[in-house]
C-alpha cells in the first residue's frame, strides 16, 4: 500500500492573532492522522506572511510570493488582522491578494449542529441544521470598485459599486447546483434581493433560470435575504444548501455558525473549481485578538478546515475519519469555552490525536 501513499504538497499561512495557534493544532491533527492512516503524506511548508512582517516590510506577500504559492496543492491559511492595522488593508493585503489572483471563485461554508454541542436554538438537534452555504467569491459588492470624492466635507460622497458579470455569476450557480446535486436532499436555495437591487440580482434571477436546466434532478427554492435570516432561525431543517451573493453570503454564514453552536467550529473552503490554481482553506473565524495568545482558541473549526482540505484532494475517507474523532472529542465534553467546555486548545488537540490513534 506505500507504494500509492499519495503526497500532498500544502502551504500553510498562519498569519495573525489565534490564527497560529489553530493552525498548529491543525497541522498536529493532520500529521497524526496521515501516520494513523498510512494512506497519504503531507509535505507542509510554512510561510510566515502576517500583519507583524507586513508592518516591517511594507508589504504582507514578498515578491515572487504568488509564483511560489503555485506550486502547492492546497492552502491552509489561519486568520488575517491585527489591531494596529485598518482590515481593510489586512483583508486585501493577504486573503483576497490570494483568492484574486487564483480565481478562487467559489467559497464553500459548511455548516452544521456537530455531535455533542448544542445550538442556540430551542429543539434544534444534531441533523436538523446541515447546510452548505455558496457563496460568490470573486466580485460583487467586494469587488473594490468605488471611490471618494470632496473629503471631509459635508457635501463627501463615497461609491461602492457592486459588480456582477454573466461569466462569474453563470460559473458560481452551476458550481452551486453541482454542490446541491452531490448532497443527498438536492435541494438548493437561491438567496438575492431582486425587488430592491433591481440590476445585479435581476441578472442573477435570469442566469439561475437559464442553468436550472442543466439540473432537472435539483429542487430550486428562491428566497429574498431578509426573508432568508428568519427562515434560517425559524425553520433550520427546511434548508440544504445555500448560494448567494459575496455580501450576503457572508454575513448568512456568520449567522449559520453561530446557529450551529459557535464560530469558533465552522470551516470555509476557497476553491478554484477548475483545479488550474491552489485552493484555500481557512476557518471562518478571524484572528480574535481578545483570545489570542490564551490558549482557549477553538480549534475545531481548523480540524473542519482540514477536512474539507482532505476532501478537495481526493482523500474523503480520511476526511470522513477526522470529522468522526471530533464529534466523539465533543462527544465527550472535551470542548473549549465558546463550547461552554473548560478545555484548552491543546487539550482537545490531544484528544483528537488520542481518538485518531486508538481508531486506526
Ligand atoms: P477579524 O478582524 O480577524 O475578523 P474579529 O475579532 O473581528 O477578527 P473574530 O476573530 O471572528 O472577529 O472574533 C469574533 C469573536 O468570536 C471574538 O470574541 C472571538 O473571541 C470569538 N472567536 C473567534 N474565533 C474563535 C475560536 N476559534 N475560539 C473561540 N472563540 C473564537
Ligand atoms: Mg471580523
């Protein structure tokens, strides 16, 4: 069986805040379960671009930097911004200097009620809330087109023009009816506000229309974002999966988390759907500077991240595996205090590690 060990070369971006102490629990989980296993191997190496080094050099990503990333087959980044500098600069200093470039185009947000946590919401148990959140990942109303003019006075204006093209919108919706497709409701949800934003969300009602079609087999269900925030607490079971714009996706997914129990659990993949690029896989949550340095970080969400990691590559079982020994970790009580747990980051890492080594 060494003989087909599969080896997968991943870049690992740590950066700011919590972000390093997640991502070596990550990578602690990841190595204990590629021994365990025998199946694959994981050649990591670690890049060291964060808000600190930004601050020294000017810059977050050194040049030649994107070259270099190309040549891995995944990215497993941590959390990106830091107190002393503005996240807006943080934000497309690193992440989106990466999702960019390599046309990550789709972002990929599971999310559901894990065994042995609890959701906020009153009856809501473990399966009742499964989703997968799509959400547009290359334009939108992120896609840095505006500008501002007469500053500071009274009379100041500021754009933000959200930009949608048939191409990125056509590409997004089909990757999300093929995610709908390989989920076993086949159910999706198409989230807009085409009565009040009557241009963009318009040519995304006309697109979903027209790849509908290529998806006979999946149930398509249209809501309005406002409508969609009430629905998701009130009626979490009667969702599946989810795809929206850049914008609304985003704070949808925030909310997904917290309905799920924590941000400190949920995962996001940002993927080139075509493979030409390296994809990314973070947790949801940012650096959380309040926490940082504490060693109560979740590190849950980062063992989600690398399963998601494991699946994009081709290793499902071994992500199937990992997902297993964390729900018995929470099972157990084993959790950090966003879980209502006493545990420390390292703490459920070695149980993690321990359930790994005792299964295989
Ligand atoms: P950023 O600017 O990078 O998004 P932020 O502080 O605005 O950072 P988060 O980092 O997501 O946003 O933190 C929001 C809240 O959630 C914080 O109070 C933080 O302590 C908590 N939190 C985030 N991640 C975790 C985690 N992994 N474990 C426990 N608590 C977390
Ligand atoms: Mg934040």
């Amino acid at each position: 069986a060494s003989a087909e060990r599969r080896v997968y070369k991943i870049a690992s971006i740590p950066a700011d805040g919590i972000g390093p102490e997640v991502i070596s629990a990550g990578i602690t989980v990841l190595q204990t379960l590629s021994k365990a296993l025998g199946t694959f191997d994981l050649a990591i190496e670690h890049f060291d671009w964060s808000s600190a080094t930004y601050l020294k050099t000017g810059k977050y990503i050194p040049d030649g930097g994107h070259e270099k990333l190309k040549q891995f087959d995944a990215i497993l980044f941590g959390a990106v911004g830091a107190p002393n500098v503005p996240d807006h600069i943080s934000l497309w200093g690193l992440r989106l200097a990466i999702c960019q470039p390599f046309q990550q185009y789709a972002n990929v947000r599971p999310t559901r009620v894990l065994r042995g946590t609890q959701s906020p919401l009153r009856n809501c148990k473990t399966g009742d809330l499964d989703w997968v959140i799509v959400r547009e990942n290359s334009e939108g109303e992120y896609a840095g087109q505006g500008g501002r003019s007469h500053a500071g006075q009274p009379w100041e204006v500021a754009t933000e023009l959200a930009i949608f093209t048939r191409h990125a919108v056509e590409r997004l919706l089909r990757f999300a009816f093929e995610t709908a497709r390989s989920r076993p409701r086949k159910l999706l949800t198409f989230v807009t506000k085409s009565n009040a934003q009557r241009n963009g969300m318009v040519l995304w009602d006309e697109v979903c229309e027209i790849v509908a079609r290529e998806f006979p087999d999946v149930k398509l269900d249209k809501m309005l974002v406002d409508a969609m925030t009430v629905r998701m607490v009130l009626k979490p079971e009667s969702l599946d999966t989810i795809v929206a714009t850049n914008l609304h996706a985003d704070i949808l997914s925030d909310l997904a988390a917290a309905l799920a129990g924590s941000i400190g659990i949920a995962p996001t993949s940002n993927l080139d759907p075509t493979r030409k690029n390296p994809s990314m896989f973070e947790p949801i949550h940012g650096s959380a500077f309040d926490i940082a340095g504490k060693g109560i970080a979740n590190p849950v969400a980062t063992f989600w991240t690398a399963a998601e990691m494991l699946a994009w590559l081709g290793e499902k079982d071994a992500a199937a595996a990992l997902m297993e020994c964390v729900e018995r970790v929470c099972e157990r009580g084993i959790t950090t205090p966003d879980l209502g747990g006493t545990a420390t980051t390292v703490a459920v890492t070695d149980a993690v590690c321990q359930e790994i080594e005792r299964e295989f």
